[in-house]
C-alpha cells in the first residue's frame, strides 16, 4: 500500500483556518489517497514525527484517531489496483513517517510535511 496524494511533501495550513473541514480543531492536515495492488486484506497505519515530538493522527474527528484501520483493501479495479481515501492531521512541519502493516508486508514511508505560506 502505498500514498499518491500528500507524498513526499505534504502541505497543510496551521493554524486551522475556519474555512478548512477540520475547524475548530487544533489538528491540521490534508488529504491523503492510497493505493494497493493486488493485496486483500486488512491494514494498520500509523505515524510520527522523525524530527521532533509531535504526534500525527488519521481521520476528521475534532481529536483525530492515532492509528488508522482499513478492514480490507479490496476489489476488481482494471490490473488489480484499488485505493483509499484518507486524511494525515499534525500540528507542526517537519519530517514524519508512515508505518504501514499488512498480514505479508510491513514498511515504513518517510514524507516532509510543510505549512502553507
């Protein structure tokens, strides 16, 4: 599994802004969209800050979740390709990393998030 939108550079406002999804939350973020091919079954991702102590999170709650859990990644998508929709919230630029975990594969995704200037 593997993101398409938001890698390697994910841009994001902060502070939130009130015309974004996610006000009034504190947690920032954007759109993430991943894709699998030829893999049925369940995956775990989740994140954090390389650089520094900040969190990542997943999902559009006001307190986003701390891991994301995708049941089945699945379907008869041309050449065995699906994809998922998603959203990575954080609260400060930097580097972070996806941990992404499958039942046959376990890799680790590094992207530089950045705030909108």
């Amino acid at each position: 599994m593997w993101p398409v939108l938001g890698f390697p550079q994910l841009n994001f406002f902060y502070p939130v802004v009130p015309q974004q999804t996610f006000y009034p939350s504190n947690w920032s973020g954007n759109k993430i969209l991943w894709i699998a091919r030829r893999y049925r079954g369940p995956v775990l991702i989740r994140g954090a800050q390389l650089d520094g102590p900040n969190a990542l999170r997943f999902g559009l709650d006001h307190v986003p979740a701390k891991e994301m859990r995708l049941t089945s990644v699945a379907g008869s998508s041309p050449g065995g390709w699906q994809n998922r929709a998603s959203t990575t919230r954080l609260r400060a630029p930097g580097c972070y990393a996806w941990q992404v975990d499958g039942t046959t594969f376990s890799r680790i995704i590094v992207f530089k998030a950045v705030v909108y200037s």
